[in-house]
C-alpha cells in the first residue's frame, strides 16, 4: 500500500480491520519496511489450538519479522482484554516499536482509550450466566441489564451481553458506569499511527469464504478434531469462528459442506459487527480502503 511510504517510523502503529482484510500482511509489510515487533489485538489468536482457525501468522510470517503473543495461551487458561493489556505494557516500554494488529476492537479500544477495572467476575455468577444463556438466549441477559449500559452495548454480540449481566450481577454497578471511571490509555491515540482497513462488503465476503475452505484444506479440521474429547462450547477458547461447526461435522450432525458453509457465514456476520464496532468507536482512526 502507498501510504507506507508516509507513516511515521518513530511512532507505534496500530492496524484495525475485519477479519480476512489483509491486516497481518499490512504489518508484516510496515516491519519490513521501517522495522519493528509485530504485537497481537486479536482474542481468538492469543489460543494456543487454533493456528489455522484463527489465521494465526504462518511459521514462514512469523520468520520474516518478530511476532508477539500469538498462540502463547493454552486451553482452559483465564484470558481477557486485561491479561492482554498487562501483556503489552513491557512491549510498549520496551526498545522495539510495537505494530499492534488485530480485529478484536475491546482490545484496541482499551488500549487507546482506558479500560475500566473491573473486580474479576466469580466462577458462580458465570455459571449462572452461562445456564441462562443456553436455556433462554441473551433476550433475557440483556432484559437484566441497567439503562446505561443496554443502551450502548452491541445487541448482536451475546459474549458482550453476558459479560455486562455478569459485572451487574457480581458488582451491583452496570458496565457503562464502570466505563466511566476508566483510567488513562496505555497508548493515547494521538501518540499512534492508527489504521482502520476499510473493506468493501462483497470484496471481504469473497475473501472470507475462500480462506475458509484454504483453512479447511490446511488443516482446521485436524486442529477441531484435536479438541473434540475437551470441548466447552461456552468457553472463550472454543469461540473460534468456524470450531463450533467443525465440531459439529466430527460430531456426526452436519457434513462437512454444511459445516464449511455455516462457518463462512458465520464469518461473514462476525465481520459485519466488526465494522459495525469500528464505524462506531473509530472514526478518528485514518480510515484506508482496500484493496
């Protein structure tokens, strides 16, 4: 992309964009070119099952410049936006000028913005919140929320629902009003090269649904088929776009053509609230098109 030749070598970048917009190759490309770490914001890639699933950096990537947490967390691990934050401090302050990439704009938001510190949720209240979940739907978790924060929280997305019924139940105070006692940003968005990619629906959709039969053809079922005797479909491991349907087909439910193309329009709907999150969160990122 031209516009390499005009970011600033001194600053720490960070590249947002939806899955399969060409965001890892971006970074590699900005490393090359001006140096620096390549340092990980996306949640599903930190895990360390899912190289393929995840499109996590090839071997052959990861050789071409330094990579930093991708696949260092093992199943069943605790892992939220705050480990991730914790993660990142020392590589912010180390010697190398970070390029921080990925798709998960909690992570990317927090970092440039503040995270609230919210107490740790109890294994009990989670529970709670997980039978709900599955015997009624996130209806019912999003009906318990405080005004403040149903008003602003994505009602898409049941992971952000859940989690904002669990910070209620377990502290009394709704998500929007811990928010608002959020402290300063590791890394303030004025001190960054910040990056949205900005994909054209049809073009990323084709994109997507051909990296996922690459992804199938690669491998991924062999990664699934690796979890099948520990699978936690609540788990924030197992949330890998595309494990669920995979483990169906292993599971005998589904043929794998039917599981290939539930996972792509899984994909494709995860995508959509990507964008959805950036249009809403990001605009005073640099917004580039691709391709």
């Amino acid at each position: 992309m031209d516009f390499i030749g005009k970011i600033d070598p001194g600053r720490p970048v960070v590249i947002a964009g939806a899955t399969a917009s060409g965001k890892s190759a971006l970074a590699i490309r900005i490393a090359e070119t001006q140096g620096g770490v390549i340092v990980n914001a996306d949640a599903l890639q930190v895990w360390e099952c899912w190289r393929m699933l995840s499109a996590r950096p090839t071997a052959a990537d990861e050789a071409r410049a330094p990579h930093r947490l991708y696949g260092h967390v093992g199943r069943g691990a605790p892992y939220s936006v705050g480990h991730w934050l914790r993660e990142v401090a020392p590589i912010l302050a180390g010697a190398d000028r970070p390029i921080i990439v990925g798709g998960t704009g909690l992570y990317l938001s927090a970092l440039t913005e503040g995270l609230a510190e919210i107490p740790p949720v109890p294994a009990e209240v989670r529970a709670e919140a997980d039978a709900i979940l599955a015997a009624d739907g996130p209806e019912v978790l999003l009906a318990g929320l405080d005004a403040g924060t149903a008003g602003r929280i994505d009602r898409r997305n049941p992971a952000r629902i859940q989690r904002a019924w669990e910070v209620l139940r377990a502290t009394g105070r709704g998500l929007a009003e811990w928010q608002e006692d959020t402290g300063p940003p590791l890394l303030p968005l004025g001190e960054a090269t910040a990056v949205v990619l900005d994909a054209g629906r049809d073009w990323l959709a084709e994109r997507i649904d051909r990296r996922f039969e690459a992804m199938v053809a690669g491998g991924a079922l062999e990664e699934a088929r690796a979890v099948l005797d520990a699978w936690e479909p609540a788990a924030p491991w197992a949330r890998a776009i595309g494990a669920p349907e995979l483990v169906a087909h292993l599971r005998g439910e589904t043929t794998l053509a039917q599981a290939i193309g539930r996972a792509q329009a899984a994909s494709r709907q995860y995508a959509k609230r990507q964008r959805s999150w950036f249009r809403g969160r990001m605009r005073r990122w640099h917004w580039q098109p691709v391709p």
